[in-house]
C-alpha cells in the first residue's frame, strides 16, 4: 500500500512545498500577495467610480428635422415672469404684472391666492407689458398652480379660472372675473357644469373640470356661461383629476405652445407636478386672427354660490428664434426645443403612474426624441435616487449579488493565503527541529 495515499491533503501539500526552492515559494508569495492587494485594496479604490456612474446619451438628430432645418434656440421673456418674492417692497405692487380682486398673498407664501375657497370672489392678474409682434410669433407659456377647496367632491364646486391672451388688459366682468367683450383668445377651466350637454354625454367633454377654448373679437354674447360655452369653443378636454389633484404637495401646470405660422397650437397639462405631461389641445390649422399680433397675458378666477381656491405659484414664458435671429417656421424644431427645457420647478414627487389619463380618456402624448432622451434621463436619475444606481432594481440587485461574490472570494483567497502561510511556518519549524536534532548528533 502506498504511504503517500494514506497522507492528508495538509501534508501532501506541505510535502510538496518543502522539495520547492526558496526562489519558487518567494514567487508564490508574490503572486498571493498581488492578488491579495488587487482584491482587496485596488478594487475597492475603483468602488466609488463605480457607484457613481453617470450615462451618457449621444448627440441625436431632432425628431421630423431633415439635413437643412434650422436650429431653434428659447429666450426666456423675464418681463412676463411670475414667481416669488411676487411683491417690490419699494412700490408694494406685482412685478410685472397688474392686479385687482379679491386676491390673497400672505407673507413668505409661495404662491398668489388668486381667489380664496369662499363664494363670490373675484381676482385677476394682467402683465404690464404687451407681447411683441417677434416674441409672439413663437410662444411657450407655463403656468404652475393649484385648484383646491374644503369641497370632496369635483362636481360642488365653481366657477373656475381664465388664462387670456387678449389685445389689452380686461376689465372685470361676468366671465371668469372678466369682461366679455374681449379681442383674443380665453383659455378657459371651468369647474361648474351648467348645461347638460348630452350630445357629450359619451366623451370626455362631458366631465368637468373642463378646459375650453374660446376666441373672442369684441362680441359679448358670443360666449354663452348657460350651455358652457360648448357651441363656440375652438377645441377643449376634460381635466376631472386636476381639482385636489394628489398630495398637498402636488402642484398642476399648463404649457401652451403655439407657432403663427405653422398655425399651430398646442396644451399640455402635467396634473401632478411630475412630469408626466399630456397632450389637452393640439391642433395644426389654428386660426391665424385668434391671437392678436401684440398681446398682453392675464389670469384669472372666480367663485360664485359655490367656490374652490385658486393659488398661483409661478408664470414663466419663453420666445423662439432661429440661429441668425429670425421668426421660426419649422414645427417640429419648436416642438423638440420646448420638450427639452428643464421644467426646473415643482419637481417634488416620483409619480407612478406611466400613462396620464385626462377625463377617463387617454390623451394624446408628444413624442419627440429629445423629449424621450430627456425623460430617460430624468428616469435614471429618480432611479439613482431610488435605489442608488442609475439602472434601478436591476443594477441594485447586480451590485448586490457581485459584493457577495467579492465577499467570498475574498474568504477564500484569505483562507488560502492563511493555508500556504501555516504550511510555510510548519516547514520552518521542522527545518529547525531537524537542524537541532543534527546538532546534538
């Protein structure tokens, strides 16, 4: 019988590491070593590059621009700005705008209340300055806000709030605190069903709130508050979600986009404050005397026997030019420059739905390809933040199952550095145990 068969792997092993030269176990540490320092200490230096991997996106063509489009770049308006602090404390007057009614604004607030939850109230806010024939020959208009009351249920309110962009400031009157003998266009979101309106009894056009549409050229009849304006609006979608729409955090915006000589018009409601925008309004053959050439901007709201507060937080606006300075024509290069802003503002909550519904109804999305870029990185990003790597679940699971292979890993090697190192001290002491032998002989 073999006596090396009968041997244990730990004295095999250390069979064979004593016949090595001292050369060969001084490379063998080295390796060991290096390795040891690789797994250790290198790797774990490259951890931080690792976890803060940024993605990078190409340089992309814009969505229905051919070779010869021209490059489209946004001006912010700041004349028609509106945020906080709203008030100059030299004059105790709005910047930038004028102001009348029954409007509220308590100090430090962070919005305008337009009108308070009580009935019969009336408050408006008009721009000082009118809109250039060049500024408005290309517009995007953004209005953050919020319809709210003591009122649980959306069809106990009223009577609801105006945007205008009519050829003068509006006195106040019977249409949403305005008057109705206006030159230009209302923007109506009316709260409070009056007529019944059956031949919409099937649509969307049915639910209320409701925003309509309606054009004006000095006519103060032409707007009928019995019937809801239905047999003269220019287009409208139900908005039934956006009274006490989320938390109290959540805060809605309407973005209007239109381009003269396109004809084109388009409303754009992000319900919740979260990005998720949805096509309201969108029409390519808007006619061209609706909007006056020079332009002020106004808002509006009323309450009448029943109410809901309307609390403005911010307005910004932006114009468009090409490259050298001139009018833009192109839509779909207006379209891409404007889904590629950062909406900056109210970014306060991940919402979680994928698909917004305006009035029961799915509404139609834009879908430019900046504007899918910059959702995917806006996506990454509240992954990032939800699970600390741009890639979400997946990348939080892969690093997970990867630390604890590196875990074991290094057990082992640990293990087996501990096991050549013990083998190393074995053969030491034996060499001695040997030589002292040989001494006493």
């Amino acid at each position: 019988m073999d006596i090396n068969s009968s041997q244990s792997p730990f004295s095999r092993a250390k069979s064979y590491y004593s016949k090595l030269t001292s050369k060969v176990k001084i490379t063998i540490g080295c390796v060991l070593l290096v390795l040891f320092y690789y797994f250790f200490f290198y790797s774990s230096g490259n951890k931080n590059d690792e976890d803060t991997f940024v993605p990078s996106f190409p340089d992309m063509p814009n969505a229905g621009s051919g070779g010869g489009s021209e490059k489209v770049h946004s001006i912010s308006m700041s004349y028609l700005e509106l945020k906080k602090p709203f008030l100059d404390l030299n004059t105790l007057q709005f910047y930038n705008y004028i102001n009348g009614g029954n409007m509220q604004l308590e100090r430090e607030a962070e919005y305008v209340r337009l009108v308070p939850d009580r009935p019969s109230s009336v408050g408006y806010l008009f721009s000082r300055n009118v809109i250039s024939d060049q500024d408005s020959s290309a517009l995007e208009l953004e209005l953050s806000f919020k319809l709210h009351g003591a009122q649980k249920r959306s069809n106990l309110i009223g009577d609801g709030m105006a945007i205008w962009i009519t050829d003068s400031q509006l006195s106040r009157g019977d249409v949403f605190g305005m008057q109705g003998d206006f030159n230009g266009l209302g923007i109506f979101l009316d709260t409070y069903r009056n007529a019944d309106r059956k031949q919409y009894r099937n649509s969307n056009k049915n639910r209320f709130p409701y925003l309509s549409l309606q054009s004006n050229h000095g006519d103060p009849a032409k707007y009928n508050k019995d019937n809801d304006g239905f047999e003269t609006e220019l287009a409208g979608c139900s908005l039934s979600n956006i009274y006490n729409a989320g938390s109290d955090n959540s805060i809605s915006r309407i973005r209007i986009l239109y381009l003269r000589k396109s004809k084109y018009f388009q409303i754009d409601v992000d319900v919740y404050g979260d990005d998720n925008w949805s096509t309201c309004v969108q029409k390519a053959d808007f006619p061209d005397d609706v909007i006056p050439m020079t332009p002020f901007i106004g808002i509006s709201a009323e309450t009448g026997e029943l109410s809901q507060a309307v609390d403005i937080y911010r307005i910004k606006a932006w114009t468009f030019r090409t490259e050298d300075g001139k009018e833009v024509t192109s839509k779909e290069e207006l379209i891409a420059e404007a889904g590629m802003k950062d909406n900056e503002v109210l970014k306060k909550k991940d919402f979680e739905y994928g698909t917004q519904r305006l009035g029961g109804n799915k509404a139609q999305h834009r879908r430019t390809l900046k504007r899918l870029q910059r959702q995917e990185r806006d996506l990454k990003r509240k992954e990032a933040e939800k699970y600390g790597d741009p890639n979400g679940f997946i990348g939080w699971f892969g690093k997970l199952l990867w630390k604890i292979v590196k875990t074991v890993l290094y057990i082992l090697l640990t293990m087996i550095l501990a096991y050549f190192c013990l083998i190393a001290y074995r053969v030491y002491r034996d060499k001695r145990k040997n030589r002292r032998h040989e001494g006493l002989l």
